[in-house]
C-alpha cells in the first residue's frame, strides 16, 4: 500500500508525470498485497531486490495504465 500511496502523491504533486501502474478504484488492499505476494512467489530469484521496486513491479504488471 506504501507504494501505491507514493505514487498517488507524486502525480498529485505533479512530481511524477504519468503513473508507473494505474490500480482501479475498487481494488482492496488486500488484493494489492495478494498481487505482490503472487509475483515475488514465481520470481523467487528477485526476493533480494528492493521491496519498493519489486512492489511497483508487480502492480505494474497487474495493473498497466492504458
């Protein structure tokens, strides 16, 4: 959720922009984090890479913006 909150921030302070991944308005939190599980579990060779990067990954690939 922090990333997801991060970057909402930054295109809201025009720091960013466009949004790395575009996360429906309807998607729960705990959807996001079962996104982010599923993905660091079928990359077991990233789990040393940072959090924030792997997280923007996996929702980024879940959720593209069009």
């Amino acid at each position: 959720m922090g990333i997801h909150d991060y970057q909402e921030a930054l295109v809201g302070w025009s720091d960013l922009d466009k949004p790395y991944f575009c996360v429906p308005t309807d998607a729960s939190d705990g959807q996001l984090v079962k996104v982010v599980t599923k993905y660091l579990n079928e990359r077991p060779q990233k789990l040393h890479l940072q959090a924030t990067s792997s997280a923007a990954n996996a929702l980024a690939l879940a959720f593209p913006c069009s």
